[in-house]
C-alpha cells in the first residue's frame, strides 16, 4: 500500500512539474466608478459580478487592484470570500480617493506587516509628486506563505498617466524603497505604469538590478494583445501598460493577459441581440510563481 501511495505521489509531482507550491499573482486595474461607464453600459454593478468570477475561476492567489474606491472595496472583499486586503485611499491614506490595495487569500497568505508610500517628493503623507495630475500612492504587505513557510514583499501602484518625470521619479521611489525595505528578500512588485515598454520609466525598472519583468521570464507565455482595451473587446494593442516584476527568488513558470469577455443583451431593433464586453478596460495579467533557491 506504501509503495502505491508513492507512486501515485510520484506521478502527481511528475504531471504538475514538481510545483505543488507555487502561486497565481497578478494586477488588475479594475476602473474606478464612473457615471461615463454606466451610461454607455459599462457601469460597476454590472462588471463587478464578472470581475469577481473571473478572479476566482482563474483562482488568484495574491494580486494587486487599482483604481478601487472604496465603496468598490467592500463590495469586492463581500464578493470573494476567503479574501483579505491590505491598502489605503491615496488622498487621506485611510479612505478617500482610489486604493492601490493588494487582496490575498487569508488561508494560504499570513500578512506580517504592511505599509504605504505616496509617489512623490514627500512619501509619508498624501501629495503630488513632481508634474503628476493626480495623488498617487504605492501600498505593500509583507507575507508569510502558510505552505511552504516563505516570506515575501507584495507591491502594487498605479503611476501618473500624465506627468512623465513623475512616472520616471515614482519607479526610481519604488526601486529604492523595495531595495532598502525588503533588505534581500524577494519581492513582487504589480501595477499601472500607465507606459509601454519602450517609456523612461520601465527602463528604470528594467536596468535596476532589482527588478525583472515576469513576461520575460515566463517559461510559458500566453499574451495576445496588450493590456489596455478601452471596454473595446475587438481592440488590438501591443503596448502593455500593466506589469508585474519580480526580484531574484522566484521562478516564473506562467504568464498570460486575460482577455475574457461577457456577453449583455441588446435592446429590441439592434443589429445583434448580443454584444461582447470587457469586465474593464484593462486586462489582468496573472503569473505562476514559485520560489527558488
């Protein structure tokens, strides 16, 4: 019976590549709440149903959300049970204004600590940095995985859409923040950076040392668009604006953009009785980690 047992062991760990603990991550800008959306269709009530059922189909360990307010919060922590969160609003650092929160699952993640930082010239307190439109914030939690008894850092941020040297200033924060807070140990880092991959402020990101874009280091990868698609589920683009990098420490075995769609009823006299939908108007993008040595 034993050596069943082993066998059957044996095949397991052979069939899922010896990864039993690895985890899903991502980033998800869900769209903030906005009277536009629900006049043209696209209003939260509508979408949060399906963000939810996307996020736990697709089983997300750990992922970081943006543009959440806070209303939007409760609404998605009552519609994915099992889930806890850590974040603020960015323009009090309690509730006001979009959170940049990162939401996990309580039963395989420990939160040991957590934090925020506003992207600007003054991080402790709610400000605008340099020529950015908008306040903007990065929040983080440092956690224990209950299954194989690693810690590691969590990040997420959503970066001006406007200001390019606050762009640029915000990833060189955030690079020297995760350098000197995590001291070594290994960290993700999700988000918004509202640039493609040829911007000033990805190649902060990428010439850091630090940090490395998953897309690049996927063994399997699964991207056919890019991340932005304006609630336009026939848009074709190859910039991605949202990224998740990694430090040392972790193996990326899966990357992909998401690029599920639900279907609303038209009204009676439209050309067609259905019409395709994005649940936002960007995609997620999930990746399959696992540490290593």
């Amino acid at each position: 019976m034993k050596k069943v047992l082993f066998c059957i062991a044996a095949l397991c760990a052979a069939t899922t590549g010896g990864f039993a603990q690895s985890f899903s991550a991502a980033t998800y800008n869900v769209r903030q709440l906005n009277a536009g959306d629900d006049a043209r269709g696209d209003g939260w009530e509508r979408r949060l149903p399906v963000i939810a059922s996307l996020i736990r189909y697709h089983d997300f360990d750990i992922f970081g959300a943006q543009e959440v307010f806070h209303s939007q919060l409760l609404d998605l922590l009552a519609a994915l049970p099992g889930y806890g969160y850590t974040g603020v609003g960015r323009d009090d650092g309690a509730e006001a204004g979009e959170y940049a929160a990162v939401f996990y699952k309580k039963d395989r993640f420990q939160l040991l600590d957590s934090g925020h930082f506003w992207l600007s010239e003054e991080p402790s307190r709610p400000s605008k940095g340099w020529d950015a439109k908008y306040v903007r914030i990065c929040c983080w939690g440092r956690f224990l995985d209950r299954e194989s008894g690693e810690r590691f850092w969590f990040f997420t941020l959503h970066t001006d859409h406007k200001g390019r040297r606050a762009q640029v200033e915000s990833c060189r924060l955030v690079v020297d923040r995760i350098r000197t807070m995590c001291r070594g140990e290994r960290a993700v880092l999700t988000g918004d950076f509202n640039v493609g991959q040829t911007s000033e402020s990805y190649a902060v990101l990428r010439d850091s040392k630090l940090l490395f874009d998953a897309c690049d280091l996927a063994e399997l990868r699964y991207a056919e668009t890019g991340t932005e698609n304006g609630f336009d589920p026939d848009r074709k683009t190859f910039r991605c604006i949202d990224y998740l990098f990694v430090t040392e420490g972790f193996r990326v075995l899966r990357y992909g953009i998401l690029t599920d769609t639900y279907r609303t009823k038209e009204p009676a006299g439209s050309a067609k009785p259905y019409r395709a939908r994005t649940p936002s108007d960007h995609f997620p993008v999930q990746v399959e980690l696992t540490f290593a040595e």
